[in-house]
C-alpha cells in the first residue's frame, strides 16, 4: 500500500491529508479497493468502480459521490506537492470547466480539478 509508505518520517496518507486539510474543503474522501484501516474518521471511503481500472476508477466514483460543483483530485504519492500549488489550481475554476496542470508538456490529472 503506498499510502503506507513512509516520506521523512511520515506516511504519505498523513501527509496528503494534512494539506487537503490547509484548503479547507467541505468533504474529504479517498478512493481504493478496499476501506484501508489507516483511514482517519473524518475522511469519507468511496470504493473503486470498476475496480480493476486504476486511479480511473477512482475518479469516476469520486466524481459520482461528490456534492460540490468541482472535485479536487490528488494523488497520495505527491509528498512535494504543496498548498500554493493546489490554490493555484483553485483559482482557475471556472463552472462546468476542469483544471488539469501540464508538468514537463505532460497533463497530471493525479493533481487537477474535476467538474462535477
């Protein structure tokens, strides 16, 4: 499970959260398989579907469960991503339309804002 996996000290999962939580969103929630044990109460469990389809399938369910007008996508392996980066992202929201960064010429939709 790489949400285990420690970063200086810290598992990833930790880390992630810590900075959603800088956003103060109305909602967390995390995607996978399976509900993971390290899960803190706060932050809601929506299951993969399909499952077998990677981080697509958690964006779908992701986007079917939501009750805001965008979904902020995160991936929990990006210990460097920052709260700049991310309000930066925030502040290109436009209705109806999604953000999606280019890194290096690449889109990185693992951090990049989904219209519901």
């Amino acid at each position: 499970d790489k949400a285990t996996l420690q970063f200086r000290g810290r598992p990833l999962w930790q880390i992630q959260f810590e900075l959603l939580r800088k956003l103060h969103p109305s909602e967390i929630f995390i995607s996978a398989r399976t509900d993971p044990t390290w899960r803190p109460g706060d932050v809601r469990f929506v299951a993969d579907f399909p499952p077998s389809r990677g981080p697509l399938s958690g964006l779908a369910a992701s986007l079917a469960q939501m009750h805001t007008t965008h979904l902020l996508a995160l991936a929990i392996d990006m210990p460097f991503m920052t709260e700049d980066f991310l309000l930066s992202l925030c502040d290109h929201i436009e209705p109806g339309c999604g953000v999606v960064p280019k890194i290096d010429n690449r889109a990185e939709p693992l951090a990049a804002i989904y219209p519901h």
